[in-house]
C-alpha cells in the first residue's frame, strides 16, 4: 500500500487572491473570494477563512452571487466551466460546462436564466467576446451550457473592462481607446473614442469602467489617472463626459457605493479615493494601505468595502472610510531576493514581504504570523521609482539573532546596510541592535552565521561575502562600559580576500571550525580560529555556483556546484576530489536534520529533483519533471514529528519537508499523502463550529420578533403561528414577570424546555418543505431574503433526521418535489 | 495599514569623545577664574565647613580665599621662607603649615600670629596634617623622618626615621584616629600606627611618590608618583588592585570628589584625569595650560582649584541648576485637569472609546508626507537645524533623493537660497558620513545652475568655495592614502613570515591593518 503512494507536488501557500473581485454576501457578514482554483468564503468580523469551496480544475476567474438567490453563488473558471455554489453549506449545486476558456463572469437580475461571460473568439487570437449563456434546467448535478448569444464583439479580456448599466438596461465595455455602450432592450450601439494622440504627455487608454447604479452615468478610469464620467451616451453625438483627476498613474479600479452617491477609485499608489456627488473638489483619501490596488468591491448594504491588492491581501474598509481590517495571504512578490529561510523558533518561511518587510509565513495554519519592518522608511508607491529592499537574511542556530542586508541599486554605488537584530523574549520581536552602513563596497553575494547550537553566545560569528572581492567576519563585541544602553553590539574582525576574485558563496560546517568561501572559480577553505587559508579545491571551467558541507556523518565532505553543470564532492582529509556528476544544478539545500542533500537541476525546461548524501555519488531519490517552471529556491522544514511512512524511498522525508519557490512565485511541496486527507481535517472542524448557534436564548428571542413581525404580511404561515402562539405564554411570563417574584429556576427550568421542544418540531417540518421548494424552482420568494442566516444553518442540520417522517402529509406537488429531492445529492450530509 | 513612516535620521557615533553622563556633569563648570599668586601653588585645602574658605599656599604665604572671593580674605605671610602644605583640621579652625625653615607652625583660623611652633625637623617640612582626634599633628620632612606631635603641648611624641628620602606627601586616616600614611622619594609608602614604634605596612609604588589618598572608609589607598597613579587594597595587605597609566608626565596631586565615586588626578602634563572608582576608566579630563601642581575640589563639587607651576590658580565655579522649570510649568494643565479620569475604572455596560494617539511629527516629515519637496528642504535649511544638526538636512536631501524629487525640490531658488545651500554643501561635503550625499547633491546644484553662473557675485563665490573645499579633500586624501602605503610596507616587515603564509590580507584601512595583525 504503501509503495504505490507516488511522491506528489502539491502547491501549498495558498492561491492569488486577486483573481477576481471579492463579493460580499448579501447580509455584510462573509467575504467570497476567488483564490487560485478555490473559492474562499471569509468571515467579515473575525478574518477567519470559513470555508474552502474547490472543484474547478483551473484559476477562478469571477464569482457573483445568484441574484435570485443570495445564499447561491456562480463561479467561472479558465477551465471553461461554471459553477452554482450553495457557499454557507460549501456545496457544488449544479456545474454547466461552457467548453472554453471563460475569463470573466456577470449576473443581471433582469435576466432570468442566463448569465453573461467573456470568452475568447474563436479562430482570432486576442480578441474576446462577450457572450451570454442560457443555464439550462434539467436534473442532475453536471449540465452542458452550449446555448450562448453573442451580445458584444471586441471586449477586453479583464473583468474590469466591461460593467452593466442600471437595472441591466445596458452594457458597457471598453478597451484601448474606445467605449462602447450597448442598449438591450434597443438593441443600440453607439460608440465613442477618445484621440489615440498622448496629449500633455496623457495616455488617454481606458483601464476600466463602472456603471452609475441609478443614473445613467458610466465612469471610467484612464492609464493616466483620469477618471471620466460619461453622461447621456444615448445620443451617438451630444454625450458629455467630466474628467476627475487626482490619480498620477493608471486607475486600477473604480466602484459606484449603492446609492451611487460615492465613487471610489485606487491605483497604483495604493490610496483609496473616494469622490462625492461625482465631483472633483470633494474627495476623501485612505492613504498607505500597502500596496496596489487591483480591486474595489461594495457590500450592498453600502456599509464596507473591500480592496483586492497586487500582494494577496484584503482590506475591508468602513462606509466612512476607516481601516476596519485586513486579510493577508502569503505574499508574492516579484523577486524573492532573500531565498526561503527558515525560522529555527517558529518554524515559518521567511522571505521577502512587502516592500522593504521580512514576512514570517506559518505553513500549517497557512497565514501569515507577522511581517517584521526592516527598513523602517516610507515606502512610496510610484512606478519606476528604485527603494531598498531586503537582499539577504540568515538566522541564528537558536534564532536568537538576525541579520539582514538591505540595498538600493545606485548607478554610481549602491547603498547597503547590514542591519543584526535580537529577539527579545519580553516583546516576542527582534529589536534592531546594530546597524552597519555600507558594509561593503559592492554588493553582498552571501551571508551565514556560524551555527554552534548551544554554545551560541560568544562563539556567534557571521560572515558576509561580497562583490567587493573580500569577505568580511562580524563578531559581538561586549561594551564594557556599564552605563551604555546596550551590553553587545556587532563590529568587522576579519578581512580576507583570495587574488582579488569576487567573493560569492561563504558556508560554515557543522561544527563551525571551518568556513568555506568561493571565490569565482575557487572554493577556499579557512580556519574559523585563526583564520588562516587551509586548502583550495577548484573544479574549472566555471564560477561556483553553490557550496555546502555534508552533514552528521558525511561532514567531511564539500559539495559544489559550478556553473559548467558540474556537481563534485571534495574529501576535506584528503583534500581531492571524491565524485562529480554532470547536472547543471540550480539549487543546493542540505537537510539540517539529516545527512540527506537536495539537488534541483533545470535542462531544457523541466526541473529535476535529485536527492543524495554526500558519501555516495548514486542518488537515493530522483525525480525527473518535477515541474515545468524554473525552481529558484527551496528549503527544508523541520517536521513537529517525524511522518511514519514506512517506504525507503522516501526516507528523506521523515523529519523535513522539502518547500520550493518557481519563477512563476508558485509555492510548493512534495508529499506522500493523498490530496483528500490533506484538505477535509481543516473545513470540517470549521463547518461544525460555524454552525453553532450564538446562544439558544438570544435565537429563541430573535425568532419570536421577526415572526411578530411577519404575521400581518404572511398569512399563509397563520397555522404555524398559532402553534407558537399556544407555547410562547410561557415564555412570555418568564421574559415579562420581574425577577424577584419568579419561582425558582429548577421550577421554570422544564416548563422552558418544553415550550422549546414544541415550537422547534411544527416549524421546521413546514420550513424545510418551503426551502427545498425554493432551491428547486428558484422562484422568487421575497420573504426568503429577511431569513437570518443563523436561522438557515440550523434547518439544514434538521435535515437529516426529519428526511424519514416528510411523507403522509404532504399534497401532490409536494410529493413531486421530495422525489426531485430525493435523487439529489445527499453524499455531503455525511460530513456532518 | 501602515502609518506614515518618519525619515530616519542616522546617528553617528561622534569619533573621540563620548557624550557620557560623566561628561555633561564635569562639562557643567562657568569659565575659570585666574589669580596670580606669588610662586608656584604647591597645597590647595578646603575648609571642610561652610562657606568653604580654601587656603592656597603659594611660596612664602598662605592665602586664605572665600568661595567667590577673587581677593584673598586673609593672608598668613609670618614666614622667613616658603611655606607648605596649608591643611585645615576638621572643624574648620585650626590651620597648620610646614616650611622651609624646617619648623611647623599652628595657626587660628582668625587669628594672625601662630598658636605654636613645633621644632624638631632639621630639614625643611613639605607635610604636615592633623590627625582625625584633632589633637595630633604628623609631619613628614626632608630629613627623611616622620613625627607625631601634641598640639597642646607642643611637644614630638614620636619620630619615625624609616624612609630613606625626602618625604613628600601623607594622609591621615578618617576612621582611625592612630593611622597616618606617608609617601617618599624613596618609592615607598609607609602606613604608621601611632600605637607602634615602626610602620605598620610598607608598600612598594616604583616611582618617587608625589601623592598618597586614602578613600574615606580607610580600606583603599591611593599612591601617585612618575606617570603613575596605583590602587591598593590596605586591608588585603597591601595588594595592588590597579595600576593607572594615563598621563605622561609625573602626576602631582590626587583628590577625590565629594561621593567619593570620582579620583581625580592632576599632573605636570597639563590634565586633570577624573576616574570612576568602580571601573578605574578615565571618565573626563580637563586641559589647563600649564603644568599643575595641586588640586582641590570643594564639597558638593561645587568648585574646582587648580593650582599651577607657574603661580597661577584656576578656579571653576559650577554653573547653577537650570532655572527654566517655572516656564515649563506654567504651560503645563491644572494638576485638577492632569489627573482627571486617570483613575476612572470602565464599568462592564461601559463602551469604551479610546482616543486615537497623535503622534506629532516635525515639520519636514510632515510636509514629506503630503509630498512637498520643495518646502520640506525649505524647513531643513533653516539655520539653527542646519547649523546644530546637519545630519537631519542630509537625511532629509537623502530621502529627497531616494524619491526622485531631489533636482525638482533644489532648482527654482533665489540668489540667498542658492547661496544658503552652497554654504552648507561646501562646509560639510568633506565629513566622510555626509559626502555620499552632499556630492550628488552639489552635482545636482552645479547642473541646475550652471546656466546662471557668473550673474551674481555671492553664489560664484560660493561656487569657488566649494572647489576649493573639494580639491582640499582630494590632496588630504592621497596624502592618506600614501601614508597608509608607507605603514603597510612597515606592517608587511613586522609580519613573521610562516610557511602556511597563502593568504593575502588586504586592508583597506589602517584599523583594518592593526585587527589583521592582532588576529596574526
């Protein structure tokens, strides 16, 4: 059983979550978000990820809630499919198959039974269409939807680009430097375009566009940061536009609040711009949120509204423009130039943030733990503008100490900072202890402490190697002087440099009595002591691309890869060259737990994965294509427990998992287990605790209100009413009698329960008929919409065990739709 | 999201010395005041009661002067020859002196004639003191002999003759009414028990001694001579606990301050080094212009007297405590407004509304924040902050930089603005932690005014001024540079050659070239 399991990658570090823009459900209280080929269901008020929908095959391109239906949920996919979502159980209701590439997706209320989605045009490269798609009825989970109408030719292919007009009268889109505005009902077109001309150094391109919800106003954003709202566009001729201007670079995103009061616009300057009664004297601004702006989203209720940013982050923002909270995924930025590192205390990724922040990513949880400023400026969201940003981090045995470098690219010199931070026990961060400036002439190549484990304190060197031609070794020095502020802090003890070649690798062994530093062609071998050259091993043609020591018992070798494509192995007693394989290696990572070294390769277009110990040149694990991408970095973790796979094979595996970073930023590991055990544990814990209801009495209370409140509008609920009529005195003269002149609860106690009993059985029988009838027919039930969502959870746990009794009172028709329910899908009660 | 991010202002360590606590303390004395007195100012006492008259003796007189007197107060001159070591007893009203004539001589503090006369020593006597009983007076004379006498009899009740040279200086125990220390040229210090017959403990300090202390609990004991300055534990027996080596003539005099924290040390080199009694490191130093003789501070460290070789006396008064407190206070709130609330407990129905903290920022970070270039170099170019602190306007020049809005915010000036800026670039181009900047900020300024040049005559002045700066720097530094040259070539010889000698160290300073060899 366990022989056949085949090694897996499994991308991890969850997916962008800027795919497409976010929609809140229709009560303000979760976010839906479509994150890689999932869609994520977010709590507004604690953050938390509450559900995991997956299905489709690839990259979600848009969710929009059924406007018939706020509990349904329509996704598209670039796998050509489009799916209908019950998103509070997490279910896939129905999947309609379109056959291509679907890249973005709309829902009108007006239109019955068709939603409408971009696709490209067949035969044409580059050129999209927007087409509506008729949602056939039929039964069965899995329909094909082939029946599309073609409603515009030459649209954009961002969901950006096109937006319906108020009450769905039109559609408009618009693309390079032309507008269009299709009227359905008159079945017009007009189109306009602006002068193709940059004028005034104005890029005049249309970036997106959103509708007024109650006027017949378009706005649309422009590359150069003008915002142009669009008015009596019926007329091919006599259409007005007014231009907004604040924005200095592209608008990314622009959304109208509910009322159609407020227009908010963001960009690339990472500030959310909201405009007042569209005009351009009165304008609010929420500064710094971090990064670009790719998405703006309104909850319906007008009171949030939330931005998607370039790096996988949410922020949720109050209706009077506060910060309210944010929702961060892994971040991925575009060079990851610090590699993966590894925190030894937390046992999180570490790499590049924000600009300028170090992120700790926890890879169980899948969150981010924190992000820990090291530059410490203001970072100024402008294209093409160079700022530091961290190059290079290396962590302490222990993680008591780290140490960054931190450059900006000059084009006379650049500017480096070497900056060592404690951690601090007290405030559970690393405070800065020392910050050197230029360290080196040049840039820093390489960085490594000396890893001593225990004896950490003062044998705690690091050391930096830099284009400059030396390498430099940094020790603590004490401050002897008991008044200053700090007891220790970082000065340069050692210089060495070997023929003046660029320093460009540096590597402690295990027990940090040797330091092996590559110059160019050569690896050189010092005493950590004395600091004196012991040997040299070179392996020529080729600059030395990686080094490391072998580990445990293989220490005394030295691994080495050069550019030539070649991967030797140097006997450090012997001093000779022990084997050399012919790989074109791109990343060397040993195990810290084990002898074990990971080799990945890159040849014509495929990663290998090659895993050996140093004292024998046959691998023990190859595997061949391990992705198509270029691997850049990778790094091992320590496991919390060593896994129990009783394979050989996969013996490497046992106390670290492999982690590695493409050039597409994709995230992922190798694991042995497969897929389902891996995702259901987390989903099924949330779905069980979101299910449990606040408390029993505020729900009591909650229901006895609204039913009040229904009673003159539904009449025909008048038989239930009654029912709770004859249980709800007791009740009442508990609420209602004063304290202290009730018996005692053990008394009342019973008499509670009871009243609760009844009420619950005679409702929910009648309820549940109606809500099955509701998501069969998809009629519009208005007195659905006020349901509270508490209110639903609990009725679908009653499913279950009210499935058997439904059937003697029950007329024809609703004897016809138990049968349509009964050859539903019920496999996910089980979960439950 | 994140708040704004003020521009980070770097603070270098200032080379030499350091802004210590010790430092603000000994820095915080009035400019000196100088009296000439006759000869040279071989023994400065304090009256150890107020108002802390101090007698200063000075060849043939003892000058008695106030504590802010620039005159003397009273005058002892009933001397043939020169008189010495002036010390008060500790009440304050008896003075005794030794002198030339080798007699010694008691004097009343407001009388004028001696109280007695003590003969006995056939040399000239060049210490004297009171024992702590304040009935005994010892000596120490340049017949090499050490004597005890009765004050009220006038009479030796012992002579020690242990020493074999002049004995120069001594110390009375506090705690102990019987023991006294002497120092000679003999290199020794003696600890006398007047109970015995000999001394009690000799300790060896190398070098003539100039000046024996011993620390108020009795057990430390001070010696300087020769460039010396030694610390010996008395109760261990007289083990040296540290040799100081900080001046590099003989040093003359030692004191300690009122807390008994700081030694003071005063030499023929001109300073006076201030130690910390717990790290024997040289906290402050004074500089005087010539050589010094003795040293004197007053109780509370209010006054520091300095007397010289050449007849003169220094005398530093401490500047009083700050006065500004009253200002400040009145633009604080009512004690009533500062403490309301404070103790307010939030009941559980509460609703808690916390007030957002303001955090002020100055006034170039906030024009920085709504990204007014321009005017945020305007604030840092105001004199005193360019003046006081220059690293804030090149922090400031440098995040201009960094923002790509450095050329926009320096062009568009006027002729003082230009000439303000010229100013600042030119003097501080060449501090090595400014130059990176400054220099891409003067290649700016020349590119942007280059066109204007020769139509005012204060900004070509400032252009010349400039170049002259620059080129001075550059001749300085290769005169470096070939100064390092000549050390390495020395440095390369002094190296042992070994035969595992592969590597190449290349410095690329001086302290660089001093670690590498340490490490060698």
């Amino acid at each position: 059983m366990v022989s056949a399991r085949a090694l897996r990658v499994v991308r991890c570090g969850g997916g962008a979550l800027s795919g497409a823009r976010a929609v809140f459900s229709a009560d303000s209280k979760y976010l839906l978000c479509a994150s890689g080929d999932f869609v994520k269901v977010y709590s507004v008020t604690t953050e938390e990820t509450l559900r995991l929908m997956g299905g489709h095959a690839d990259l979600v391109t848009g969710i929009q809630l059924n406007p018939h239906n706020h509990m349904q949920l329509y996704s598209s996919s670039l796998d050509g499919s489009i799916k209908l979502w019950d998103f509070m159980d997490g279910i896939p209701i129905k999947t309609f198959t379109v056959g291509c590439k679907l890249l973005a997706l709309y829902t009108l209320a007006s239109a019955e039974d068709s939603v409408f989605v971009v696709i490209p045009k067949k035969g044409e490269r580059d050129t999209f269409q927007l087409v509506s798609v008729k949602l056939t009825k039929g039964a069965g989970q899995d329909l094909e939807a082939k029946e599309l109408s073609v409603v515009l030719d030459g649209v954009g292919a961002s969901a950006k680009q096109i937006a319906f007009g108020r009450e769905g009268e039109y559609v408009a889109s618009v693309k390079e430097v032309n507008l269009q505005v299709y009227f359905f009902k008159r079945k017009l077109l007009n189109r306009f375009s602006l002068r193709a001309v940059k004028t005034k150094g104005g890029d005049n391109q249309f970036s997106c566009v959103a509708c007024h919800p109650t006027e017949d106003c378009i706005a649309t954003g422009h590359a150069d940061g003008k915002i142009r709202l669009w008015r009596n566009f019926h007329h091919k001729k006599e259409y007005t536009y007014s231009a907004l201007h604040w924005h200095h670079d592209i608008v990314m995103d622009l959304a109208f609040s509910m009322e159609g009061t407020r227009l908010l616009s963001g960009g690339v300057e990472s500030v959310l711009v909201q405009w007042h009664n569209e005009s351009s004297c009165q304008k609010d601004f929420l500064p710094r949120l971090g990064s670009p702006i790719e998405y703006i989203s309104m909850s319906s209720d007008g009171a949030l509204c939330c931005t998607l940013h370039t790096d996988n982050r949410i922020t949720i923002i109050n209706s009077n423009l506060r910060f309210s909270r944010s929702i961060q995924g892994l971040i991925k930025s575009r060079d990851v130039k610090t590699g993966l590192v590894v925190d030894p205390r937390t046992k999180a990724l570490v790499m590049n943030g924000e600009p300028g922040h170090l992120q700790f990513y926890c890879l169980q949880s899948d969150q981010q733990l924190f992000s820990l400023d090291i530059v410490q400026r203001q970072y100024i969201h402008e294209a093409g503008l160079k700022q530091s940003d961290l190059v290079k981090v290396a962590f302490s045995a222990q993680g008591t100490w780290l140490a960054t470098v931190e450059e900006r690219e000059e084009v006379t010199d650049p500017e480096l900072e070497l900056k060592l931070w404690f951690y601090e026990e007290e405030t559970q961060s690393f405070k800065l202890n020392t910050r050197i400036n230029t360290p080196h002439d040049n840039h820093i190549t390489d960085m490594c402490f000396r890893d001593m484990g225990e004896l950490e304190d003062d044998s705690l060197i690091l050391v930096t190697t830099g284009r400059d031609c030396v390498f430099k070794v940094w020790v603590m020095v004490e401050d002897t002087d008991p008044e200053a502020q700090q007891s220790v802090s970082w000065s340069c003890d050692f210089v060495g440099s070997y023929h003046n070649y660029q320093a460009t690798n540096c590597c402690f062994s295990e027990d940090g009595s040797l330091l092996a530093v590559s110059f160019e062609e050569t690896v050189t071998v010092w005493d950590s002591v004395t600091w004196d050259l012991k040997c040299m091993f070179c392996h020529p043609p080729g600059n030395i691309r990686n080094i490391c020591f072998g580990r445990l018992t293989c220490s005394k070798y030295l691994i080495g890869a050069t550019d030539y494509g070649f991967l030797c192995c140097w006997n450090l007693l012997t001093c000779a060259l022990e084997w050399s394989a012919h790989l074109n290696i791109v990343v060397l990572q040993p195990d810290p737990l084990s002898e074990h070294i990971a080799a990945v390769s890159w040849l014509s277009k495929e990663s290998s994965l090659f895993v050996f110990k140093p004292n024998e040149p046959r691998p023990i694990y190859i595997q061949r294509n391990l992705c198509k991408e270029k691997i850049l970095l990778a790094a091992f973790v320590p496991r919390d427990e060593p896994e129990t796979t009783g394979s050989e094979k996969y013996l490497w595996l046992r106390r670290s998992q492999l982690f590695f970073l493409t050039d597409t930023q994709e995230l992922m590991t190798l694991s042995t287990k497969p897929l389902e055990e891996r995702l259901t544990p987390s989903s099924k814990q949330l779905a069980v605790e979101e299910s449990l209801p606040v408390t029993p009495f505020s729900l009591l209370l909650g229901k006895h209100r609204r039913q009040q409140s229904q009673e003159d509008i539904d009449l025909g609920k008048l038989v239930v009413h009654n029912k709770h009529e004859q249980a709800s005195p007791a009740v009442k003269e508990l609420l209602h009698t004063p304290a202290h002149v009730l018996p005692s609860a053990s008394f009342l106690c019973p008499i509670f329960i009871n009243s609760l009993l009844i009420s619950k059985e005679n409702k929910s029988t009648e309820e549940v008929a109606d809500e099955v009838e509701m998501e069969s027919e998809k009629t519009e039930d208005d007195s659905d919409e006020e349901r509270d969502v508490t209110e639903m959870e609990q009725e679908d746990t009653s499913h279950m065990e009210l499935l058997g009794e439904m059937t003697c009172k029950l007329s024809k028709s609703q004897e016809k739709e138990l049968r349509k329910i009964r050859k539903m899908d019920y496999s996910w009660i089980s979960a439950f | 999201m994140a708040a704004y991010k003020p521009v980070v202002v770097q603070a270098c360590p200032k080379l030499g010395e350091k802004i210590t606590q010790d430092t603000l303390y000994w820095r915080g004395y009035k400019t000196p005041v100088q009296i000439k007195e006759f000869g040279a100012v071989s023994k400065i006492d304090f009256s150890p009661v107020p108002p802390y008259n101090y007698a200063v003796t000075a060849s043939s007189r003892i000058h008695i002067y106030g504590r802010y007197s620039q005159e003397p107060i009273k005058t002892f001159s009933r001397f043939r020859d020169a008189a010495y070591s002036a010390t008060y007893r500790d009440d304050g009203q008896l003075l005794v002196a030794g002198s030339e004539d080798s007699s010694i001589r008691l004097f009343d503090v407001s009388g004028r004639a001696p109280l007695r006369q003590f003969d006995g020593h056939t040399k000239p006597v060049h210490q004297v003191g009171f024992l702590s009983d304040k009935y005994r007076i010892f000596s120490g004379g340049d017949d090499y002999s050490t004597n005890l006498w009765d004050i009220p009899s006038a009479t030796e009740i012992v002579s020690y003759s242990e020493h074999t040279d002049y004995v120069r200086c001594g110390c009375a125990s506090k705690v102990n009414a019987d023991v006294f220390i002497t120092g000679s040229y003999d290199h020794t210090v003696k600890l006398f028990d007047a109970r015995t017959k000999s001394s009690v403990m000799t300790i060896e300090h190398g070098h003539p001694v100039e000046s024996v202390l011993l620390f108020p609990s009795g057990g430390l004991l001070v010696s300087a001579g020769g460039r010396y300055v030694k610390v010996w534990d008395v109760l261990k027996g007289g083990q040296l606990l540290v040799s100081l080596k900080n001046h590099h003539k003989t040093v003359t005099c030692l004191c300690l301050n009122s807390s008994g924290q700081r030694l003071l040390s005063g030499s023929l080199d001109r300073h006076v080094k201030i130690y910390s009694t717990t790290s024997y490191k040289v906290v402050h130093s004074f500089n005087y212009a010539t050589s010094i003789l003795s040293l004197a501070l007053s109780p509370e460290d209010e006054t520091i007297v300095v007397g010289m070789t050449n007849g003169v006396l220094n005398v530093k008064h401490r500047k009083p405590e700050e006065r500004n407190e009253k200002s400040q206070k009145k633009r604080q709130p009512a004690y009533r407004t500062y403490v309301k609330g404070r103790t307010y407990m939030p009941k559980q129905e509460d609703f808690c509304v916390s007030k957002p903290v303001k955090r002020v920022l100055r006034k170039y970070d906030k024009l920085l924040k709504s990204f007014e270039s321009s005017k945020a170099l305007d604030a840092v170019l105001e004199p005193p902050i360019m003046l006081h602190t220059p690293e804030v306007t090149v922090a400031v020049m440098q995040e201009l930089h960094r923002r790509g809005t450095l050329r926009s915010a320096l062009a568009g000036r006027d002729e003082k603005q230009v000439n303000l800026l010229l100013t600042f670039v030119a003097r501080r181009v060449i501090e090595p932690r400014f130059t990176p900047v400054l220099v891409t900020v003067a290649d700016m300024i020349t590119d942007i005014y280059q066109p204007v040049v020769g139509q005012s005559a204060i900004v070509d002045k400032q252009f010349l001024k400039l170049q002259e700066a620059i080129g001075k720097e550059i001749d300085y530094q290769e005169e470096l540079l070939e100064v390092l040259g000549m050390m390495d070539t020395l440095f390369a010889t002094f190296t042992e050659k070994r035969d595992t000698y592969l590597e190449e160290n290349k410095s690329n300073g001086l302290a660089e070239t001093m670690e590498t060899n340490r490490n060698d």
